[in-house]
C-alpha cells in the first residue's frame, strides 16, 4: 500500500480514507488502539481522534439549555457536560495513540475543539487538524489551526454558504495553504436521502477547494456515491460493535463494514478512471470488427464506384464510411477483387 499523505488529498487522486474513533474507545485505551488495529487491517489512510475535554467546550451546568432534551437525538437525557466527559478522548492518551498509529504506519490527526487543544496537538506534531462541523462558526479555533500551516479539513454540516465561506476566507488570511471542505449532514444517524451529494460539485465551484465527505448514515452507500461524483476525502466513524454502548457506535461502521468500505470505495475511483477518449488500450482489437467499405462485386480498373458495387460492412480494415459519399462516382485505378476491403490505392484522386 502507497504510504499515505495528507499532500495526496486533491481532485483526481484515490479518495483519502480516515477512520474516526471519536468517543467510541468507551474510557479504554486498549479498546482505542483495537480500533486503529482494525482501522490498519481495513487499510485506511488515517485514523483521526478528537481533542476537548469538558470544561472547554461547555459549562457544568444543568439548566434546560445544557440538557439534551429532544427525544429523537441519540444522547437524548444527558447534560451536555455529561456527554462530553464521556466522550472525551483523555490527552494523557493521545502521544501513545499517535506513536501506536505511526508504528503501523498510519497518521494520526485530530480534531481540536479549543485553542488549547491546538497548542496541545502541537507538541505532538499533528499532521493535520479537522474543524468539526459544530465549530465552523468558530472562527479564533479556525484562524488559530490554520496559523499552524498544517492542512486544514473543515466539515459543513448545518452551514450556510455564508458560513462556509467565512471559515474558508478565515483560514485563507489565517495562512492556511491546504484546505479541504467535507459535505457533512450532522445528524447522528443521518438519512441516505439528507446526503444532498449533488452539493459536492456545487461546493468545489463555489470554494475552489477539495471536497470530501464526512459521513453519519448507516452503511456505505453514500460514500461511494460520493466517490462517484469526486469526493477527495471520505471518514466514516468505527466501533468494534454498533450494539455496544459507545457514544458514537449507534452510527458507526463494524470491522467488516470498514474493511468493505474501503474496497468499495478504491474500486468506484478506479472505475472512473480519466477523462478518455478514442477508447482504451483493451479497445484497440475490437476496432477490428467496425464497419468499413467493402466490395460486394469484382470491380475492373476504370469502372465506377457505386452503391452497387460497394457495400458498408464488418470488419474495419477499408476505408472509413464516412468516405462512402466522397468515393461514389470515382474511377478505379485498378481491379478490386470481389469481397476485398477498399484502400485509398484503388480510388481516383480527383
């Protein structure tokens, strides 16, 4: 397998893969570094964590506003700072993750919710940094990654185009010199038919940059449409079991589906291949059997060419048809066997 870059991540190339272990490690670091052992059997590109605790990305506080009421969200009865302590990927783990990825060579990045969290991932050379779809309104998170001159990723779930546009003009003044936008729909799981693909296209219009996918529906169906149309980047999050209790395994995908995810994704982008044509090589030897301009009859040198006489069929080694029009009513310049391909050597020229 080609070592993997985030320098690769740009129109034209295989798409990207990162497996997102997000909150799913469930307190265990051996439970974290079984899912990079599955993210290296899948053959991913990078594993990504996340990087906050708590207290930096809200308040201990249980009022109304700080609870997860909605009955249809997935963390529906849990204080936000409740769910975030759960969630957190603990600091004091990430240099042993970092060096676990590296030593299977894979890269390891992060997404940092805070400046300190930026700071942090420094000390550990962290590659790249991806902006979560929740803190692209976040533009000082935004402005301080992007000071790093690492590749920025940012998700858009929920944005506006306005919004989109101000992160990336943020990150531009910034310094930042690689960015790549993901078409996210930020619902946990989220609808096959919310994807909204078509939007990919739209957005590299718009934004001039790379588009991947960060996905949250069930399955892979979406990533490979979105392979189809372009998509430079794909991550999907994993679990060892979608059944498990993990904060995010409820729309995550199991070893066997990352592992067909990447095979699947590998073979739309090479089904697509370039802009071609005049055929592929493969092509060559079937031309054999077009059609071109045959004798029906023995022709005599000096007799005329006609729709008599000539006829349009398989195999291709005569004259093209588009010449039938220009050869009727011209001489021969010799004898033409019945049944024998017509050459440039047996027409008048005039």
């Amino acid at each position: 397998m080609t070592k993997p870059s985030f320098d690769k991540i740009m129109k034209g190339c295989r798409p990207f893969i990162v497996a997102e272990i997000s909150g799913n490690h469930d307190g265990s670091i051996e439970r974290a570094k079984k899912l990079i052992d599955i993210a290296y059997e899948a053959e991913v590109d990078a594993v990504k964590l996340q990087t906050f605790t708590a207290d930096t990305i809200t308040l201990d506080v249980k009022t109304d506003e700080f609870w997860v009421s909605d009955k249809e969200n997935l963390w529906q009865g849990q204080s936000l700072h409740e769910l975030y302590q759960k969630a957190a990927t603990p600091w004091e783990w990430h240099k042993e993750l970092f060096d676990y990825c590296h030593d299977k060579g894979l890269l390891c990045f992060s997404s940092p919710f805070d400046e300190s969290a930026v700071d942090f991932l420094e000390t550990l050379n962290c590659p790249a940094y991806k902006i979560a779809s929740f803190e692209l309104v976040h533009i000082p998170l935004i402005q301080h990654a992007a000071r790093t001159g690492k590749p920025l990723i940012m998700s858009t779930g929920m944005a506006s185009e306005l919004e989109i546009k101000d992160a990336v003009e943020a990150a531009k003044d910034a310094g930042a010199q690689q960015i790549v936008l993901l078409k996210c729909t930020s619902a946990y799981p989220s609808k096959t038919t919310d994807a909204n693909l078509a939007t990919i296209n739209d957005m590299h219009e718009k934004f001039q940059c790379p588009i991947g996918l960060s996905d949250h529906s069930l399955g892979i169906d979406v990533p490979i449409v979105a392979t189809a149309l372009g998509a430079v980047l794909i991550e999907k999050h994993i679990t060892l079991d979608r059944n498990d209790g993990a904060v995010d395994s409820a729309f995550s995908l199991q070893p066997e589906e990352l592992t067909q995810l990447v095979k699947s994704v590998n073979t739309t982008w090479s089904i697509l291949g370039q802009v071609t044509y005049g055929g592929s090589q493969s092509e060559e030897k079937s031309k054999i059997y077009r059609r071109s301009i045959y004798a029906n009859k023995t022709i005599k040198k000096g007799d005329y060419f006609s729709t008599d006489n000539l006829s349009v069929v398989r195999p291709g080694l005569g004259i093209a048809p588009k010449h039938l029009a220009d050869i009727i009513g011209k001489k021969a310049t010799s004898d033409v066997s019945q049944n024998t391909a017509l050459t440039w050597q047996k027409v008048e020229d005039k």
